[in-house]
C-alpha cells in the first residue's frame, strides 16, 4: 500500500518518505479518480457475490484488462532496480486530465550495464489471464508489439514532446519545507533538469535519436496467471522450481523469436534499445485484483 503513494504522486509533490493515512487516503482516491480503475473495482468488489449473466460477460471484459499492471511495475522497479519516477501518469490524470505519455513507467535510474551513468527507464507492463493457460505467452507478445509500436520515430517524437511540457510541474526547492528529505529532493531535481534537458534537445533535433535511446533502459513486465503458481504451494519445492525456470525458458525464447520477427518494423532503433524483460507468475489474476481493489477501496475510506 506504501507503493500507491509514490505511484499515484510521483515526485511532483515532494519525496514522501513517511506515509500517513492522510496521504494514503489521498492517493487511493486518486487512483479511483481514473475511469478504468472505478469500473474494475465495480466488478471485482462491488458485484462479485451476485453476478447476473450480463455482469459475467462484463467480468470477462476486465479480467482483460491490466490497470494493476502499471503499478506492479512501478513498484518491481523502484524497490528491485532502485529507481525514482520522474512522471506520474496518475498525477496529471487527476489533475488536469490530460495522459501524461503512452509509456505506462517514466522513472531514472542506475544504468544497469555500466553503474557510472544515469538511464532514463521507459516501461511498459501485462496483466495476462487465460483459460487456455496461455497468458503468459499472450503477454510477451504483446509487450514486443508494445515496443513496436512506442519506439518508431514520430511516436517516440510526440511522446518526448508530451513529457516535456511536464518539465516545470515540480515544487520548486525554494518553497520545499520538509527538512529531512530537502537534500534528497535537490539531487532528483538536478538529475530531473538533466533528463529534460536532454529530452529538449531530442526535441530540437540537437541531438540524434539513435543516441537518446542508448542511455534508455525499457523494462517489460509480464504479470500472467501461471497454472504452475497455483497448483503449487511451496515455492521451495524443488519440482515447483524445475518447472518455473523451464515455463521462464520457453517464455523468454518466444521473446526472443517475437522480437526477431519484428526487426524489420523497429528498423535500425532496435540496434539501440536496452530492453529488460521481467516474468511475473501469478497463482490468479482475479483473486489478486479482487485482493488489491479491497486494501485500495478500504484504504480510501480509512
């Protein structure tokens, strides 16, 4: 529940290190400010005990879907990666309605490949269930059509342009009051004004594309209901992680082969993107989400 803090403020209000349920509550209610999630939660919390005929076809309508998607990543990246979101797509969706970028993670961070440089983390994430028992499949398709299609050229241009009209929606240092984190918060904004920068300068056509996209890390998460997760309940029997690392092998070759097959689309960006893929099984993709709208819904009313 700390996670929605950081996922639904970013930093534009500050580096909120200690959460009460003030700022929990806020941040909830945000979230539920964005239409997706409002309707998910109707079906997974609100109606699930007594579903009619049309209510079931509108629970296979969103199981479908993926809003938690974006905040597992945002939460694997910042406590596993270490990284620190520089946009919230929540935040100017609540605010002033607007969609802030087509990535569903904008975050800095270490360079994972050479801990001397900053890496500008463009994410996008999966959310997969199937009854086939095929979502983790369906989601790594999916996400190579996703760098398809987020990283040809007047994409990628009209996105930089969106981010960087967001490059002042910060509090200034100079009203900043919390004591505790003020050093912290004047580092991020040094390292914010340097990624802007260098997004202004794409913008301007001042600096190569092909260059920009040699300091981006793209981390995709696949979060897909795994029948190996739920018909296993001890993650350190031996027989659960043979049969994991083999389902993580298969999934990682059609990657692979996906992303191959789509060379052509990508052209010579390809040559250029740090790609990161991450494998999320699950036991179940209703009962997660049934799970994470009730701890939000409550803690919205706290």
């Amino acid at each position: 529940m700390d996670t929605i803090v950081d996922f639904a403020f970013g930093y534009h209000t500050g580096i909120l290190r200690q959460y009460d349920r003030r700022k929990l509550k806020e941040a909830a209610k945000s979230i539920y400010g964005i239409r997706e999630y409002a309707e998910v939660k109707w079906v997974y919390v609100d109606k699930d005990d007594e579903l009619c005929d049309c209510e079931i076809k509108a629970e296979q309508k969103y199981l479908k879907r993926g809003e938690f998607g974006e905040l597992i990543l945002h939460l694997l990246l910042r406590d596993f990666i270490k990284t620190t979101p520089l946009l919230s797509k929540i935040h100017f969706k609540d605010t002033d309605g607007e969609t802030v970028h087509g990535f569903d993670l904008v975050h800095i961070g270490q360079d994972l490949k050479d801990a001397s440089r900053d890496s500008l983390f463009l994410g996008e994430s999966k959310l997969y269930f199937r009854k086939d028992g095929t979502a983790g499949r369906h989601g790594v398709h999916d996400l190579v059509e996703d760098v398809v299609a987020h990283f040809k050229l007047d994409f990628l241009e009209r996105e930089i342009a969106i981010i960087n009209k967001k490059r002042d929606a910060f509090i200034p240092l100079e009203v900043y009051s919390d004591l505790n984190t003020r050093q912290d918060y004047e580092a991020f904004l040094t390292k914010k004004g340097m990624w802007f920068e260098k997004l202004k300068r794409v913008e301007e056509k001042k600096l190569k594309l092909q260059d920009f996209l040699s300091s981006v890390t793209v981390p995709l998460v696949c979060t897909y209901q795994s029948e190996i997760c739920s018909k296993h309940s001890d993650e350190t029997d031996p027989n659960f992680l043979t049969e994991l690392d083999e389902e993580v092998d298969v999934l990682r070759k059609e990657f692979e082969d996906r992303l191959t097959a789509a060379s052509e689309k990508l052209g010579s960006i390809k040559t250029h993107l740090n790609l990161l893929l991450i494998l999320f099984p699950i036991p179940s993709k209703k009962e997660l989400i049934k799970k994470l709208h009730s701890k939000l819904y409550h803690q919205q009313n706290a």
